[in-house]
C-alpha cells in the first residue's frame, strides 16, 4: 500500500479552541474576590453589542501589573453592572523594549491606526507633533477631545491584544518640543529615504530606549531633519518603496523588535 505524503502543517486541521474571554480595561484597584461596578459605557458594550448575560465570564486589567482578573457578570442594573472576581492569571505580554513613536500629525485615519497597531506591537509611547507639512494642525481648542479619542483606541487595542500596560499619548505644538523631553542616552532613528537600511543593523545595545521619528505625507522639512540630526538622530531607510507615513511608523517598529529579541514568545 503506498502511502501518500502528509499535508503541509499550513494545510492539516487545527484543533478546535475556545474563544478568548472578553478583555476589559478598568481604571480601577482590583482584588480576588472583589465586585466590581462598571458604568454606563462598559455596560453598553458588554451587554448591548456582546450580549454578555448574568454568569458569563469577562477579564478585567488595570493597567497596574501583569495580570488579568476574570470573574463572572453578577448584576445587570440599568446603568450599570457587577462582576465578582474569583481568579487572576498573571502573564508578561508587553513588550520588554520601551519603544517610542514620534509622528507628524498627518491625516486623522493614518494617526487612528498607527496607535492602534504600534499598540497592538507593544509601543511604550506615541507622541504627535504638528509638522511644517501638517495640513490640518491640532488646535489648542480640541486638544483634549483628540487625546481622549486617541488614548480610547490604544485602550482598545490593548483589550484585543493581550497586554496589560496602556501605552502614553502625548502631543506637542512643534518638533523642536517634542524633542525637548527625550533622554540624554537613547536609540535615536530617524525615517528618511536618503538613510542606510534599518534591517542590516545589529545593535548591541538592548537596554538603550527607541525613538523612532518620522513625517506625515509630505515627510519632513529640510529645517526639521537638520533639527532631529542635531539632536543626535541617524537616517535610516526601510527599503527601496515609499511607504504611507502609518505604515512605516509599524514596519520599523516591528523591524526594531525582531532585531532586538522582542518578536519572541514569552513565558508566564
């Protein structure tokens, strides 16, 4: 009987699994036998768009340690509800490189999925700054409406990702401010075409900070790449395409990760 050849791994059954619980970020201290009153919001969406119904089990996190506490949906009141927490499962899933993004406000969409998906990657910060390019600068008037939006979605990231430490979103009027608060020592990598490639790097510094800066469309201005090498930052380039101002902020950041160890699994 001959025997025929096994299916590539990409190609034979999967095991079936079971769906992850439902994650939730609470501002709140949170304990082992805790009940917990969500409000309006968290009840909306557990209830109203899960459809979450007394005893189903939800995971809360804090961002205040590794941790996620599960516990079972108790109460359903109309503006609010209750979960007891009966368990807590401890897991390192953030990033162990403290990364840093700043990026050029560019187009409100670009911005909504560079937090989402450097969070998702474990970015330890993104800050935003308007650019000589900014065609639609951030105003002083919705400044805090549009830090409010912003940190909503790392949150949310966060919630869909597995991590537990909510990343800092911080905006400044200009480059030269936002620059102004870096660390003396750290990685300092500027986005620019006319740079060597990011991927032939072989750093030996791992403990060293990242701060990855880059443009909107329209890159940066000659006055703000001279201001950014002043201050100690080096020109790299992520290959011979031109990519869109929220791909590169993720490609290099997931770039820096690889070459630094951080793309590998971590043990609880």
């Amino acid at each position: 009987m001959v025997s025929l050849p096994s299916l590539p791994t990409f190609l034979q059954p999967r095991p079936l699994v079971d769906m992850r619980l439902t994650r939730v970020f609470v501002d709140l201290d949170l304990k082992l036998g805790q009940m917990v009153e969500l409000d309006t919001t968290v009840n909306q969406y557990l209830t109203k768009v899960l459809r979450l119904k007394p005893n189903d089990r939800v995971a809360l996190f804090n961002g205040r340690c590794h941790a996620d506490f599960i516990g079972l949906i108790d109460k359903l009141k109309r503006n609010s509800l209750q979960i007891k927490l009966l368990d807590k499962v401890e897991k390192i899933t953030d990033s162990t490189l403290l990364t840093h993004i700043i990026q050029a406000i560019s187009r409100s969409d670009h911005i909504d999925f560079s937090i989402q998906k450097a969070s998702e990657l474990g970015v330890s910060s993104l800050i935003f700054f308007n650019s000589e390019f900014t065609q639609s600068p951030v105003k002083t008037s919705n400044l805090d409406r549009k830090l409010q939006h912003w940190q909503n979605i790392a949150i949310k990231a966060c919630e869909q990702s597995g991590r537990h430490f909510i990343p800092h979103i911080l905006f400044y009027k200009n480059l030269q401010l936002a620059l102004q608060t870096l660390p003396i020592e750290a990685r300092r990598i500027l986005l620019d075409l006319s740079g060597n490639d990011l991927i032939d790097n072989n750093w030996q510094k791992q403990n060293l900070e990242n701060y990855i800066l880059l443009g909107n469309e329209g890159g940066l201005s000659q006055e703000e790449i001279s201001l950014a090498a002043n201050e100690g930052f080096i020109s790299y380039q992520l290959g011979p395409r031109v990519l869109r101002t929220e791909t590169a902020a993720i490609a290099a950041l997931a770039v820096i990760q690889y070459q630094l160890g951080d793309m590998k699994k971590t043990s609880s």
